[in-house]
C-alpha cells in the first residue's frame, strides 16, 4: 500500500538520518492491475523500537485493504449488456443520452 510504505520510508529516512544506516531497495515491482507502484525497503531498525499505530491509522489501512479488493470493472453489468447488445434487447435513451451530452458540454466536460 502506497500510504504504508510512504510511512515506512519516512521512518527509514529519520533513522537514516538519526544513525546513518543505509536504506537497500530489495524489491520494486509494477501490478498491472493497480494503479500505483509498490516498493519494499529493507530498514534495519534497533529492536526495542516499537512501532504503535493509531486506531484511525489502522482503520484507514483496513479501509484501503476492502478498496483493493473491489474490481476496477463490474464484470456482471459488463457481461448483461454484452448479452442485451447481442440480444437486441437494450433500450437505448436518446433524451437521456442528449440531456448528458448537452450537460458535458455546458459544464466543460468534453
């Protein structure tokens, strides 16, 4: 997650700077299927270093965990409309679709 190692990198920069240990990069990769880069550092810390997190910061943590598990594309709805287009059985709107279309165009949205 983006904002756990945005914390964890903070950290190892403090302790980079309070005790000159080097930061090693161990892993970088890149997941098609999200959207951010996830990078992973090796930070040697002292072992009486306890790291405590709020309840609102594990809260968020778990709130991001359920976001990444929602797909990016309802595969569902994609799949009934597939089938209503092949079908002929989907009703096209014309007036909504207009209404839309004059919408984006007077709000900027193009």
């Amino acid at each position: 997650m983006t904002i756990i190692n945005n914390i964890v990198t903070g950290l190892a920069r403090n302790n980079e700077s309070n005790q000159n240990t080097p930061i090693h990069q161990v892993k970088h990769t890149t997941d098609a299927d999200k959207i951010y880069e996830e990078r992973q550092y090796d930070i040697s810390l002292p072992e009486d270093v306890l790291i405590n997190f709020s309840d609102q910061s594990r809260e968020a943590f778990t709130i991001l965990d359920h976001i990444d598990e929602i797909p990016d594309i309802r595969e569902d709805k994609v799949s009934a409309l597939k089938q209503q287009f092949e079908d002929d059985t989907y009703i096209f709107d014309y007036d909504k679709i207009a209404s839309n279309m004059v919408d984006a165009f007077l709000n900027g949205n193009t």
